[in-house]
C-alpha cells in the first residue's frame, strides 16, 4: 500500500515539475561513481585554507544575524 502511495506522489511531483519545466532529479550510479574515482583527498594547506574561509563566512552570517537581531529587539525599545 506504501509502495502505491509513493510512486503515487512521485508521479504527481513529476507532473507539477513537467509544467513548470523542470526536468525531475534521475539517478545514475555511474555518475556518481565516476566522481569518487576523481576525487582525492586535500592536501593539508588545501584543507586549511576550505576551513578558514568556511569559519569567515559562518562568522559573517552570525554577526549579520545578530545585527538584524539587535536592530529588530533592541532599537524598537529605545524609541
């Protein structure tokens, strides 16, 4: 019954998808495999330089969040 419901559902979404013209999401293993073959691990400056700029950029969205908080709490209560 679980299975009908599912191919159900993803028969629908293919539909709204095929409207909007978007193609839906297919899965070749092939794909995915040929990837991995590629891919190598980071060298050590490599790593260090994806990890200095991923903590700027969470640090960047932090400070925006808080200055958005601050402007949204605080700065109603002052006027």
């Amino acid at each position: 019954m679980a299975t009908k419901n599912n191919s159900k559902r993803k028969n629908d979404l293919a539909g709204k998808l095929g409207d909007l013209n978007v193609k839906t999401p297919t899965f070749n293993l092939q794909e995915y495999i040929r990837v991995l073959r590629l891919a190598r691990k980071p060298t050590r400056e490599e790593f260090l330089t994806i990890s200095k700029i991923s903590i700027m950029g969470i640090a960047l969205i932090g400070i925006l969040g808080f200055i958005i908080y601050i402007f949204l709490t605080e700065l109603p209560k002052a006027i």
